[in-house]
C-alpha cells in the first residue's frame, strides 16, 4: 500500500464512524492522484502555483456521495466545523440556469498522520508543488452518476463540446431533470411519513422520517402503544426537525446503535420533551442523554 492510499484509509475509516453514528445513507470514494494525473497537472500550473505562492491540494481526495440531497448540508456543516478544515470552493444555484454544482472542501491532513503524508508527497517527486491537504467532494447519489459520465466524456474533452452549444445545454438538462428528482425523492418520504402517522403505523413513520441506518427491525411493543394512546406526542415526533437531531447526534459524537426506541428517545428529549415518554428510557441513555444534550 502506497503512503498515500495509508493516509487516506485512515482519514476515510475515521470520517465513516462519524457519518455511520448519525445513521445517515452515504457510500466513500476516494483515490491518491495517478502519477500521469500529477505530471500533467504540474506540467500545466507549476508557473502559476510558484507565482502565487500556492501548491497543489487534491494529491489525496475522497468523495461523500450522500442519499438525500438535505444530507449535503448536514455533512458539509460538519466538515466545516472541523479544526483541519481549510478552505472551500462552492458554486451558488443560479435561479435561471441549471448546472453542476461544486461542493469541495480542502481539509489538512491530521497531525498523526503527518508522517505518512510527507511520504506520499516525496513519492511523486514533486515535494515543492504538493500541500499536506486533501480534497473532499460532497454529491447525492443520483447525480453521482452524471458527474462520472460528464467528467469523462465532456470535461476532458472540453474543445470537442465547442461547438455543440444545444448539445451541453441538454446534457446539463438531464442533471436539471435529477436534481428535481432529488427534491420529489424528498417530498415522496414526507408523504408517506405523513400517512403511516395518520393511520399510527409508527415504525414505518419514524423509518421514513428519519433516512437512517437503524440498528433493529422496530419499536418495541410497549413505544408502539405509547404512541397510539397519545396522539399529541406522535405529532410532535412527525413533526420533529430531522437535521437538528442528526446535527447533535453528530456533533455531540453520540455513541449509541441506533435502533428505534433509540432514536425515538433522540427526538423526545431533544425536541419533543414528553416527561411520560421519557420514563421509558433506559437509565444509562437517559444519563448519557442528560449529559450530552441537557435535561429534559
């Protein structure tokens, strides 16, 4: 293994235990620049990088392809609040156009890995052109797929595309047709969510408000009855904000499996604060719970 692919195995494995503890549907990539990729990079910027005093910063880079498209923002917060974030390029929606937008976040490489990281540089012989960062890239699954295609077939063959004006606008017309999928995606588990609480199906509600990786098949018995003997209570948790809990969960590195009734007490003692309800937590989880997100 290549002193750069260590690295990037450790900054991946660490980063998967962050997004795998908030229960959020995402799958990694990540790759260490070819040395063809290097050479003809710095063939190309080695003039500008020395005259503005920069260097390259994607030798190590990794893409978060995320499920849902309200998950974009919950990981970029994340990675922006990180002591080792160091700077973004993040292209804002044009109410007239659509496009591709770039979400890319350059990340220094941790102190511990630092070691490793001076090794992948002197490895492509390039150590005054390469910086100890890496590049991460946030996308949603579905335009995952575009990008692959566009990035390969229209980006490295820029010239050929000239003049097929109609052509790239069309292209760019198959993204504009995902990213309103995206969005219907969305609407479509609301709705459902919506109707399981109405006809107090309370697994599939919280499985479909939620998005997450839960750790069990459902709620126990004596939640699910809570729930349908108290219908205020049930609308407050159908109504909860979904992000603000996995933004705590995220942030407060809360250690739980998520299962169900976990993560049904998640969004009681966060935002819903029923006092009967809580009475079914577990003694340690309510402490933990007191700890990291304050009393009920």
């Amino acid at each position: 293994m290549s002193a750069g692919n260590k690295v990037l195995r450790d900054i991946v494995t660490d980063l998967e235990a962050v997004l795998n503890k908030c229960g959020v549907m995402y799958h990694v990539f990540y790759r260490t620049k070819s040395e063809m990729s290097i050479k003809n990079k710095l063939e190309k910027k080695s003039e500008e990088y020395r005259k503005a005093n920069k260097k390259m910063q994607d030798l190590l880079a990794l893409r978060i392809t995320l499920y849902f498209t309200d998950d974009v923002e919950l990981v970029h917060n994340y990675l922006k609040s990180q002591s080792n974030f160091d700077s973004e390029s993040v292209d804002e929606a044009e109410v007239d156009k659509f496009c591709p937008k770039r979400l890319n976040l350059v990340m220094r490489v941790p102190n511990n890995l630092q070691q490793d990281m001076k090794a992948a540089i002197k490895e492509t012989g390039y150590e005054d052109l390469i910086d100890n960062t890496y590049e991460v890239q946030i996308r949603t699954i579905l335009s995952e797929g575009w990008h692959e295609v566009e990035h390969d077939l229209r980006y490295k063959c820029k010239e050929e595309w000239n003049e097929f004006k109609e052509e790239s606008r069309l292209l760019n017309g198959i993204y504009a047709t995902l990213e309103s999928s995206e969005w219907s995606m969305l609407t479509l588990f609301d709705r459902l969510s919506y109707s399981q609480y109405k006809n107090k199906v309370w697994n599939s509600m919280l499985r479909n408000k939620m998005r997450v990786r839960f750790a069990d098949k459902g709620l126990s018995e004596e939640l699910c009855k809570y729930l349908s003997n108290n219908n205020k209570t049930a609308k407050l948790l159908y109504r909860a904000n979904r992000t603000k809990i996995l933004k705590l969960v995220m942030e407060k590195g809360f250690a739980y499996p998520l299962t169900y009734d976990t993560v049904l007490h998640l969004i009681n003692h966060i935002i819903v604060k029923d006092k009967m309800l809580a009475n079914f937590e577990d003694k340690v989880l309510k402490r933990d719970m007191d700890i990291m997100f304050g009393e009920l």
